[in-house]
C-alpha cells in the first residue's frame, strides 16, 4: 500500500497544480455521511484522557458543561460557558471548539484555537483535529496546512483521527494533492489508512473544481489492494467524481458496485443521476421545467441511463430525494420513463 500511495501522490500531481480548489468548500462532509449512516464522530484520545483525571473538579464540570451544550446544539449556552472559563486546561478549550464546529460557529471555533496558541495552552491530538476541521469550514487553505504541519512536528499527526481530519479538510477544500499527500504521509509513519481515509479522499476529487475521476480511481484501486472493502459512500463519492468523464467510465462505477455486492440508496442515486445529467453545482433545478430544458442539451444515453437507474430504485424500494423525484418527472414528460 506504502508504493501505491507514493505513486497517487506523483500522479495526483500530473493532473492538478498543486493548489486546492475552494468552489465547493461549502459542502458538509459529515452531513453527507450522516445520510449514509457511516458518519465520522471524534472521540477522547488517550492524552486527552490522562489530562482530564488531573484536572480540578471545576474544570472537568465546565468541560462536562460545555460539551453538552455543544450536543444539544446550543450555541449560546456553551459560549456563555466559555466565556465565564478563566483556567487554561485544554480539555475545556477542546469542548469549546468541538461546540463550534458542531453549532457551525467557525469562525468562534477558530477565535478559541488562536486563544490557545496566544495563551500557549498545551495542545492535543482533538485540538489539531477540531482546528483542521474547523479551519477547512472556513476556506482557510493555507491555514490548514500549518495547522497540520504543527501537528506533524509535535508527533501528533500519526494518529488515525488527526489523519482523518486533515483528509477531511481536503475533501472539504477539493484538494486532491493535499488528500494524496496526506496518505502518503499515513503509509509512511505507520498509520494504516481506512475505508473511511480512501473514501474522504475520493471526496475530494468529487469537490475539486476540475474533478478528478482519474485519481479517484487510483485511490479506489489502492484502497482495494489493500484489501478494504468499499462501501455505499465509497461509490457515491466515485460516482460523484466523474462529472466529466465519458459515460461509459460512469457506468462502470454502478457495475462495479454491484460485483461489490453494495446496494443503492437514495444519496447514491441522487449523486449519479446529477453526475450523469451534468448538473452545474449552481443550478437550482428548482421546476421541473428547469430540468427538462436542461435534460434537452444531453445526448439521449444519458437519458436512456438515467431513466434505467431510476427503475432500478423502484424495483429495489429505494425512496427517492426529492431531486430525484424532479428529474423522474422531467424524463416522465419527455416520454422517457
């Protein structure tokens, strides 16, 4: 796996300048994962963990305080927690930024992690996790990249989180170099990279403003040769990738999904028919009169296609999004379905 991840790096860089795209940074990694139902949750890490048994009562209810609120989503009630907070112990700055980031507060989230860097308040594996997430959020390339060289330097890197996170942000940013590097980076210090590593990093070929169906394809070989099993986000990122790649290379995705024995479900439908019908990310689609206008620029296999993978949804029970639905209207009026 080591060889094959030099050799993405190397060829990630033939095809890309090195310099990440920002078009789709809005896009919520987690919250398409969420929809998949293999969403990616940080935990404690062990330094974290030996922090807080030495930490005062007070510190540790604040920390408690805090990361509830950050739960349930409450925004206000977690700053107000924080800013009541005069200690330095980082499990409390670590709950404040991971309330952030879950209440989409990220610029609050990145003032807490300038607050530990001006205050030299000791650093962990989830506070260069949350920094990178939160730092990809925010557009902040360049930002994420010292963050993870900072993590990098202390050691901190070569943990399977950390990596995920930085993997995350490239997906996040579209950076195709920066998720080949980063697993690059995992094979070269030991760290094995997962299913879910490959899978962001097919992510981020999806969300490049040239998309990068090549190199995702090498990173889905890679991960094969490694004996990981792909799963349904796996090839909806793939699928996704390939909006400029001709129609057969598309199909082959859905065909081999099936010798995967990796069944459809609405995200994966919903993200091949838009890559299929190559809808603009702009595009509202909003009436279904937007769709056929648009379906009447395409060749008629790709209609023929989309109609095919629609019926197949139905044999197989999956609910379509309401996206979905609007292009099943828009084939139904051309007399397609």
């Amino acid at each position: 796996v080591c060889r094959a991840a030099v050799a993405l790096v190397s060829l990630a860089r033939l095809f890309f300048n090195h310099e990440p795209s920002s078009a789709f940074a809005g896009q919520n990694i987690n919250r398409f994962r969420d929809r998949e139902g293999t969403g990616y949750h940080s935990s404690a890490s062990q330094d974290e963990r030996n922090q807080l048994s030495f930490m005062s009562r007070h510190d540790k209810l604040t920390t408690s305080a805090i990361a509830s609120a950050g739960k349930a989503f409450d925004w206000l009630e977690a700053a107000k927690l924080f800013s009541q907070y005069a200690g330095s112990a980082t499990p409390v700055y670590n709950a404040a930024m991971t309330a952030a980031f879950r209440c989409k507060q990220y610029e609050a989230g990145f003032d807490i992690y300038e607050e530990m860097c001006f205050r030299d308040i000791t650093k962990t594996r989830p506070t260069y996790t949350m920094a990178v997430k939160i730092l990809a959020k925010l557009n902040r390339s360049d930002a994420v990249e010292q963050v993870w060289n900072e993590a990098m330097a202390s050691g901190m890197a070569q943990e399977e989180l950390v990596a995920q996170a930085r993997i995350d942000a490239a997906a996040d940013l579209g950076d195709i170099i920066g998720a080949a590097t980063c697993l690059d980076f995992m094979n070269n210090h030991s760290v094995l990279p997962t299913v879910t590593h490959f899978t962001s990093a097919i992510n981020a070929c999806k969300n490049a403003v040239r998309p990068g169906h090549y190199v995702a394809q090498l990173f889905f070989n890679t991960m094969v040769a490694a004996k990981l099993q792909p799963n349904i986000v796996t090839f909806s990122n793939l699928a996704g990738a390939h909006r400029q790649a001709p129609l057969q290379t598309l199909k082959a995705v859905r065909s081999n999904m099936s010798s995967w024995d990796v069944q459809m479900n609405q995200v994966f439908v919903e993200t091949y028919l838009t890559t299929l019908l190559q809808k603009p990310k702009s595009a509202a689609w909003a009436e279904i009169a937007d769709v056929v206008s648009a379906l009447r620029t395409l060749q008629d296999d790709r209609l023929f296609e989309a109609s095919a993978i629609i019926k197949d949804a139905w044999r197989e029970g999956i609910k379509l999004t309401g996206l979905s639905k609007k292009i099943s209207r828009a084939l139904r009026q051309m007399g397609l379905m």
